[in-house]
C-alpha cells in the first residue's frame, strides 16, 4: 500500500465533478449491508442521474460474494436478486417520471431497462488491488470481469526524487536547523528505502523468502521518524532540565545557605537585645511594684480608719436625728393645724373686741416667737398680714434661741395654754396654741441636739477631708498600678517577642544546619551532573542521525535475518548518515536507543533470549507502529 491508488481516485473524481462513493466496513457488515450499499449507490446512478465513482479497495472484500456482485456488475451492469417485489415497485414510481421525459414507454421491462443503462452510464468502477501475495491472482483466475471489462493501471515504485519531496514536506516542521541538513536527511531516507528494497531482492535470491516494500513502508518511516526525534528531544531535554534545574538549585541554595548565615548572626543580636531589655524592664517593674505594695498598704489602713470614722459619724447622725424626730409628731400636728386654718379663721379671732385670756395668753406666745410685741394690738396687727399664716407654717424652727425659749416658756408653763382647753374656746386658737407647744419642744430639743449636731458636723467635715485624701491616694494609686500593668504588658510582649525571635533563630539554625549538610553531601553530585548535562547535550545533538536509523530499523527490518539486519545499519544507513554529516552518535546500537534496560530483563526473565537479534524483535513488537506477525 501507500502508492496513492485511491487518493488518485478520488482526486480525479473530484476534477471531473463526480460524487465519491465508498463502502464502510463495520464488525457486522456482511452481504446484507453490501447490498443495501449497492442499493444506494444505484439509486444515485440510476434514479438521481448522478455521475458517480464507486471506489472499492480489497481491504474490504470480507465474502468473496462481494466480488462476485461487482463482477456482475462489470459484465451485465445489474446485481441479480439486489431488489425484492416492494423496493421494485417503488423503484418503477420514481422511474416513470424519468422515463416519460425521456420519452421511454412505462412498462415494467422498459423501466427496468432504462434503469439499468442509465446506472451504467453513470457509474465508475474504481478497484484499488495489491499485486502482492496470491489474492489478486486468485480473484483474477475466479472472476475474469476484474481483467476483461476493466483497464488496470500500474502503479511503479516511487521515483528518489519523489520520495525525497515527500520526505521534505514532513521536515518542515521539525527544526533540524539549516536547508542542507534537511535536504541530507531527506535524501538519506530515500535511499535507506532503495536499500531495503536491493536487500529484499538479496533475501530472495539466497533465501528464497519474499519480503514487499511499499511506499507505505516509507510513509512509516518518515512519520515514525518524526514521532520518535520529538519522542526522544522532549524524553533527553527533560532529563537535562531536572540536572540543570538541580544544579540551579544548588547554586540558590549556597547562596541562601550564606544569606541565612548573616540573616541568624543579626537575629542573635536582636535576641541579645531583647533579653537585655527584657532584664532591665524587669527590675523597674519590681521597683514600682514594691512601691505600689507600700502605697496599697497605706491606702488600704487610711481607708479602714476612715471607714470606722465613716461609721461613728453615721451613728452620732443617727442618734441626733433621733432626738429630733421625737417632736417631729408634735411639729406636724401643729403644721397640720396651721394648713387647715384660712382667713376666715384669722378674721374670727381677729373680730374679738377683747380676747379671752386663753386666746391672749396663746396669741402672746405667737408674737414672741414671731419677736413682736406679746400685746393684742400687735397680733391683731399681724392676724391682718395676708401671709401671716405661711410666715408661721414656713418659720425657720432652727434659729429658736435660748432666750426666745425662755420668753415663751413664760406662757407655755401656765395650765390654761392647753390646746384642749383653748380649743374649747376658738378652734383657730388651738392651732396655733399646738405649733407654739409644738415650736418649743423642738426648740428644747435642737438645744439639747445642737451640740451633737455641730460635733457630727466637725466630723463630717474632717471625715470629708479625709475621704478627699483617700480618693487622692487612691487615684495615685490607681496611676501607679496602671503604669504598673502597662509595664507588666510591655515586659510580656517584650518577652514573647524575644522568645519569638529565639525560635525563629533556633528554626533559621536548624535550616541552615540542614542547609548546609546538603549543600556539602551534594557537592560531589554537582561534578556528576554537570558531566551528565554535556553527554545529555551530546546525545541530543545526535538525535537527527540516531532516530534517522532507529526509524529505519523500526520500518523496514522486522523480516530481516540478523546479517542482513546489520548490513543496512552499518553498511548502509549509519554509512550514508555519516557520509553526508548527520550529527549522530559514534556508538549507536538500536537495541539501547530505544528500549529500557529494566525492560529487556523483564524480557529475559520471563523467557526471551538474551541474544541481540532477540531484543531487537522485542524492541521492533513494543515500539512498532504496525500489529507485528510472529511465526514460531
């Protein structure tokens, strides 16, 4: 194969604007699909008028009865039992049209007839055979139509300069540098073609064994060689980047093994720092502690002894409030009696003539206490002021002095200044009998309470100095602490700072301490890989020449016997590749170049021998691009 039989089918069936009509070969495809296909590609051909070409190559013949209809086809034109009764009716419908325009008669022979000569005319047998092997002898000896009613076109072996332009059209894309070393390669693949082919001719004469070489072959080739020179550029440039990346990494890490180094010297400074300052925080925080402890103890005794203090003027407050709330009874009745009197009350008492002497006696106190003069003009003077009753309900109870006292008491002792009994007399009267009782035993009372009163009075005020200077204690106390904790808080960030730092120092240590070790353990590496790189360079330089013959060997050696094998690897193609200064490698072998040595040991081990004609077959089964046939 690979002569272009069917691509020149098809290229000349679309120059002459002819529909292109092929078969598709499925697992289930049988003689049933086959005609159902002819079927198809009448209905084309006879029905739609269409020039077709029914192009057929002998990968497809699964039955030999497909021959047999496309015999009948190129003797008679027609495939005998291709349409059943229905499809035949259906058929002569869509023939009548045509038929009637081309003035034919409607009967069922004239239709059919007229079918068959218009599918004849359009239709284009195109049968792609290989000479090679006994099929085609055989087809031709049991259906002469495939020679009697066809014209076969023999294709020859592509000429040198064919396959070299084909070889160059490849190359293209493969960046193997200048024109001339592209050109050498193409050329060189052609003549490993022609060498392969004066081989076979060899084979045949002394071993009497056929092996064909086709354009297909050479297609492999070149393709396989394309394959297999990225296949191997992308497998060595990677083993080359990991050596080159590992060398970079050796280069960054010296570098950063140094810059750690200076980076831990500062960081040991700056923990030496930082535990300098954390020492001399300290002692300040203990000093001002200890002050703080003093000053706490001292506020604290200031504050029990004021808060004793506290508490016996609280109960001198008490004891004086008490006495005083023993004439608060009396002091509100009469202020009660007082709120209940009006005008009308004043002006009762004020209409008398002359007052019975209970109501003089009782008016005499008022205007002592209110410091007039004890007569009844004066109170009948003072009974006419609009606001002499609140003068009396607001009078100030707490100026009542010990002689006022004294000057009331004159009228207060007397049995007949009663409320009861004034009340018996004026009800008004009464009122005001009660406040003055009422005023003179608060008064009595606040006499004897007011030394009480001006002792708590002197107490509250010292105990409010006191407290003044407890809350200034306090408040500097409270400063102090403050400063205190601000400085617990600073001495604890300055110490998890520091021991931050300690740690980073201590990992930054351990990496460098790692760093280093492998920086040292691989030193010796370094010269390893560097060697490396430049075989590694050298092999990819060669890679033109050395996958030109792997591809060769892989394309065309398989039916060789190991001599022949070695003569067109070093006689010819290793010869031509030098000759023509291919970039290759002095001491190429095939078996190494393509094949993994854990590979061929698996190989040997499960019963392959170990010889090296052995391992090229493995080599050719695994790495082939074509199903490999084994005879044992």
């Amino acid at each position: 194969g690979g002569s272009g039989r069917q691509s020149l089918a098809k290229l000349t069936a679309y120059l002459s604007d002819y529909q292109l009509f092929q078969v598709e070969i499925t697992r289930q495809y049988k003689k049933t699909e086959f005609h159902e296909d002819l079927r198809k590609l009448y209905n084309l051909t006879g029905v739609q008028n269409k020039p077709t070409v029914f192009l057929f190559n002998d990968t497809q013949i699964i039955e030999t009865s497909f021959l047999e209809d496309i015999n009948s086809i190129l003797t008679s034109g027609e495939v005998p039992n291709l349409y059943g009764a229905e499809d035949l009716g259906a058929l002569r419908e869509a023939l009548k049209p045509l038929a009637r325009a081309a003035g034919e008669p409607e009967t069922n022979d004239a239709l059919w007839a007229f079918f068959i000569e218009q599918a004849r005319a359009n239709m284009h047998i195109v049968l792609a055979m290989s000479p090679i092997g006994d099929s085609y002898r055989n087809y031709v000896r049991m259906f002469p139509s495939l020679v009697n009613c066809t014209t076969i076109d023999w294709f020859a072996d592509w000429p040198k300069a064919a396959l070299q332009e084909v070889a160059l059209r490849f190359l293209e894309t493969m960046e193997l540098g200048d024109a001339t070393l592209v050109a050498n390669v193409g050329s060189v693949f052609a003549s490993a073609h022609y060498s392969v082919i004066d081989a076979s001719r060899r084979m045949k004469v002394g071993l009497q064994r056929h092996n064909y070489t086709t354009p297909t072959n050479y297609l492999s080739l070149v393709k396989g060689y394309c394959d297999l020179l990225r296949e191997k550029r992308r497998f060595v440039g990677e083993l080359r980047s990991k050596l080159v990346g590992g060398i970079t990494k050796l280069v960054d890490t010296a570098v950063q093994v140094s810059e750690m180094s200076v980076e831990l010297e500062l960081k040991k400074k700056v923990v030496a720092k930082a535990q300098t300052e954390c020492e001399e925080l300290l002692v300040v925080i203990v000093q001002e502690k200890r002050q703080v402890d003093e000053q706490q103890r001292t506020v604290t005794a200031d504050a029990e002894k004021i808060g004793a203090e506290e508490v016996t003027c609280k109960a001198q407050a008490e004891e004086a409030q008490a006495d005083l709330d023993k004439a608060l009874p009396a002091l509100e009745a009469a202020q009660k009696a007082l709120e209940l009197l009006n005008k009308k009350d004043m002006s009762e008492i004020k209409a008398y003539q002359k007052p019975p002497d209970v109501v003089s006696l009782v008016l005499s106190g008022v205007m002592v206490l209110v410091k007039c003069e004890p007569s009844w003009n004066e109170a009948k003077k003072q009974l006419g002021d609009p606001n002499f009753l609140n003068r009396l309900i607001n009078y100030d109870k707490d100026q009542l002095v010990e002689s006022l006292l004294n000057k009331v008491s004159k009228f207060t002792t007397r049995p007949e200044f009663d409320p009861e009994t004034v009340g018996s007399v004026s009800r008004a009267a009464k009122s005001l009998c009660m406040w003055v009782r009422a005023m003179e035993v608060y008064g009595r009372i606040a006499k004897d309470v007011a030394p009480k009163r001006m002792k708590l009075q002197t107490a509250m005020r010292t105990l409010a100095q006191k407290q003044e200077i407890l809350a200034a204690a306090k408040a500097s106390l409270q400063e102090i602490t403050d400063k205190v904790l601000a400085l617990k808080k600073k001495y604890d960030e300055n110490v998890s700072s520091k021991e931050r730092l300690k740690q980073e120092s201590e990992d930054l240590e351990i990496k460098l301490g790692r760093a280093t070790q492998l920086v040292d353990g691989l030193s010796g590496e370094r010269v390893r890989w560097q060697a490396s790189i430049a075989r590694y360079d050298e092999q990819f330089a060669a890679l033109p020449g050395d996958c030109l013959v792997a591809a060769a060997f892989l394309s065309y050696a398989g039916p060789f016997p190991s001599e022949y094998r070695v003569g067109l690897v070093n006689d010819s193609w290793l010869a031509q590749v030098r000759n023509l200064s291919i970039p290759s490698s002095a001491d190429f072998d095939f078996c190494n170049f393509l094949s993994n040595p854990e590979d061929v040991r698996d190989w040997n081990i499960q019963g392959l021998p170990q010889d090296a004609f052995s391992t090229e077959n493995g080599v050719l089964v695994t790495r082939g691009t074509r199903w490999p046939l084994m005879i044992d």
